[in-house]
C-alpha cells in the first residue's frame, strides 16, 4: 500500500473511533466528499498533495492532508467538529505498518460560507512527515 494510504487508513481509523466526533456527526458523518444539505453534519476528506521529503539519511515523504467540516445549521456547529479533528489529530501518535509517521501537526483553518450552498464549511489543513 502506498504510504499516503496507509495514513489516510489510519487517519480515518482514528477519526471514525472516537464517541465524541461520532455524537457531533452522527452515523456514518465521515465521507471522501460532501454530502447534500440533507445528510449533513459530515466530514469530508478533501486534497491530498504528497512531495519527496528526504534527508541525507533517510527517505522521506511530506504530505499535506486537507479536510472539510460541513454543516447546514451554522458556523459553530462546522467548528466544534474541527475543534474535535484538530483535538484528534495534531501532534497525533499513529502507528502505520510501512513507514513511521515522523509528525503529524495541524497548519490552518479556515472557516467560511459557501455562497452559491448556503451551507457552511471549515476547512483544516495537516502536515505528516513520513519516513
């Protein structure tokens, strides 16, 4: 398996354990792309950028992990579940078979509206360092 999915497994395995995002998200909250207004609170996976990461010593790989928090009803509820994200998330210590998973840190969020949804969207950005 290729390092990025082999943390993408683990990131969700992580995600999709934890009781308090699951009461935030209700089932099934945590897709690979949003939802329609309907079935939403959910967490959706956006992009995945990877780059060659090495050192003299050892082989590496950055990758940067995108996700999105979507809600109907407000900017609070979209919030408190990337709170929970950023809470599970940064600085975590996952293990992965193939590779060891050097950091795991939370870079930004940006929370907004989406005008032509009306819904709205919170959208945080993870650096890993694998090697």
């Amino acid at each position: 398996m290729a390092p990025v999915n082999e943390l993408l497994q683990v990131v969700h395995a992580r995600l999709s354990g934890d009781a308090a995002l699951a009461a935030l998200l209700g089932p099934d909250g945590i897709v690979d792309r949003r939802r329609d207004a309907g079935t939403l609170p959910c967490l959706a996976t956006g992009a995945v950028e990877t780059r060659a990461y090495g050192t003299a010593s050892e082989d590496g790989l950055e990758c940067l992990l995108d996700f999105e928090a979507w809600s109907a009803t407000g900017r609070r509820e979209a919030e408190e579940i990337a709170g929970r994200v950023r809470e599970l998330l940064d600085d975590a210590d996952l293990v992965l078979a193939g590779v060891r998973l050097v950091s795991l840190a939370h870079r930004r969020t940006t929370s907004r509206r989406a005008a032509a949804t009306r819904l709205y969207v919170v959208e945080m950005r993870f650096r890993a360092v694998l090697e």
